[in-house]
C-alpha cells in the first residue's frame, strides 16, 4: 500500500482540528509491518510506539526504531506523554538481563548504523536503571562495533554516580530531555525538576570521553517566548551540542491540552535563537522529536568538531 497521509492523534472534538502543516507522510505500510514483526520477534518495547510518536510510519518504513528499555510502564506522571504509568504502589517487573543482548541482536538485523535508545523512568531502581543503560550500550559496541548509539535517559533523581555509570559506557550521544521551560516545569512534569535536568546535561557536558550531549522540548503548552529564550540560554550554557524542538500533539483526552499550534516559520525562528545561544545543531519542527533523524545531527557535531580541531 502506498503512503497515507493526514495522521493525528486521539484527541478532543476541539484538538482535532489541526490545522494544515500537522499532516504527516507517515510510510508504507508493507515495511512497517515487517518492522514491527522483528520488535516482536525480539520482545522489544520502542517509544515510537508506546509514545506515539507522529513519525512512527516513516520510521518503521526505513526500519528505523527507538528502543525502549525496563518495560512498558514509568513511574512518573507527566502530563505529556503517552507512555503507561504505574498506579500507586504498583510493584513493577525486574529488569529483563537478557534485553541489552536483544536490542544489540535486532539492531543488527535492522541494519542499523545508528541505533537510540531510552527507557520509561523507573525510579523505584536503585540506579534508576544506569547500569541496564550501561550493558545496552557495551552490548551494542560488541554487537555493531562501528554502529553510533544515542542514549536518552531520565535524570536518575539527579544521582551523578549513577550518571557516571552511563558515561563510562561511552555512548555517541547522551540525551537528557528538559521537556519544557522552567515555568511549565511543574504542570507538566510534577516529579521532575527543572534545574535537575539542567544538571543532568551539564555534568554529561564536563565527561571527557566525546559524548555529544544532547536534550530536547516541547512547545504549544503555555510557553512564551522569552521563557523559550530563556531555557534556549540555558541549554546553551548547560553544554549542549544538539537541541530538538517539536510540537506537542495530545495523546488523550486525558492529557495536558494543546496550548497553541506553533507554524512551521516559527519553528525555523526557534533554531536560529538556539543557535545565538551557542547550539551547534538544532532540529525544530512541528513533527520533530527526540530522536528522529538522530544520526544525521550526531554526524553534523562531530564532522564539526573535526574541522575544529584542523
């Protein structure tokens, strides 16, 4: 079947009507099937889909994937995201040891030369999960030694000795998500915190293994543009090399509404104040999230620090 066009969320009589730019080529649906039957194949979980994410056809059409690790349900209750969230007192599942080998084994059979992963955030681990993140990534390296990985974690409560774990695992990219301006911080994010995050990314910055560092966020939820300035600022001085900026989509009915439907040349506006900020690469756009297209902007970082260094 060729292309479909004109994907949107479950959403509110009110949120459905988009308008023109949030209309999505999202592949064909022959590939993204034979996508989905590998995940399965391999008892992979992937945020394309508990999230779900605009991009997932186009994505699953070039057997592309972001992994997702530690199950299917978080223990946090962001006001974003589509992800399961545990219900109070809820016991979640141990860890699968066998995953890390599972997602280094269907990255091969993807093809994959660069391969994300992330996880829900389950804060009732002791690490938060660090060292699962760290056995993926050895996983990978012995599996594709010369694929990339990009790692987006949570902030793992703001543990730096659990962060360390995952740097001296030596990932591509390490990706922590601020989600949103400080402002917005806590109606979306109530078990997060702002300046935390921005910790997170500055002592990922200050690792001297090469990690590009990188985070991303949300807009049409309440924002301004000087607070957007502001967390732009504060991104750049925080040491991120990539920043991506995208369009926040309501999942549910049960989700934070959508402020505001920000259009395409706005976007185009977000990148060059990241890039005042000191940003190296920037993806902003109304369908961009985290990890879409996550190869290319790590390539443009190091093909930059390369010249740099001439």
């Amino acid at each position: 079947m060729d292309c479909i066009w004109g994907w949107k969320p479950k959403v509110t009589d009110a949120d459905d009507r988009l308008p023109s730019w949030l209309r999505v080529k999202i592949g064909k649906q022959e590939q993204s099937r034979a996508t989905q039957e590998l995940l399965r194949r391999h008892a992979l979980n992937t945020v394309c889909e508990n999230a779900r994410c605009p991009n997932i056809g186009e994505c699953f059409s070039r057997h592309t994937a972001t992994f997702m690790l530690m199950g299917e349900t978080c223990t946090r209750h962001c006001r974003f995201c589509a992800v399961k969230h545990a219900a109070l007192g809820e016991k979640l599942d141990p860890l699968d040891a066998d995953e890390p080998r599972r997602v280094a084994e269907a990255a091969a059979d993807l093809g994959l030369e660069f391969t994300v992963v992330t996880s829900v955030t389950r804060d009732d681990l002791a690490d938060g999960g660090a060292a699962h993140f760290a056995r993926t990534i050895r996983a990978m390296r012995e599996r594709l030694p010369a694929a990339g990985v990009e790692v987006l974690t949570p902030d793992f409560q703001g543990d730096e000795e659990a962060l360390d774990v995952v740097l001296a695992a030596e990932p591509t990219v390490f990706n922590h998500n601020v989600e949103t301006v400080r402002e917005m911080t806590s109606v979306l994010r109530p078990q997060a915190d702002y300046e935390r995050s921005l910790q997170v990314l500055t002592s990922a910055a200050r690792n001297t293994s090469g990690t590009v560092v990188k985070s991303g966020f949300m807009v049409g939820v309440g924002e301004t543009d000087g607070q957007l300035r502001c967390l732009l600022d504060d991104l750049g001085q925080a040491g991120c090399d990539i920043v991506t900026i995208g369009q926040y989509l309501r999942p549910t009915r049960q989700h934070l509404p959508v402020d505001r439907y920000v259009p395409p040349e706005q976007f185009d506006e977000y990148a060059q104040w990241a890039r005042a900020a000191g940003i190296a690469q920037v993806s902003s756009g109304p369908f961009v999230r985290s990890s879409y297209r996550a190869g290319e902007l790590a390539s443009a970082v190091h093909e930059s620090r390369e010249i740099g260094d001439e």
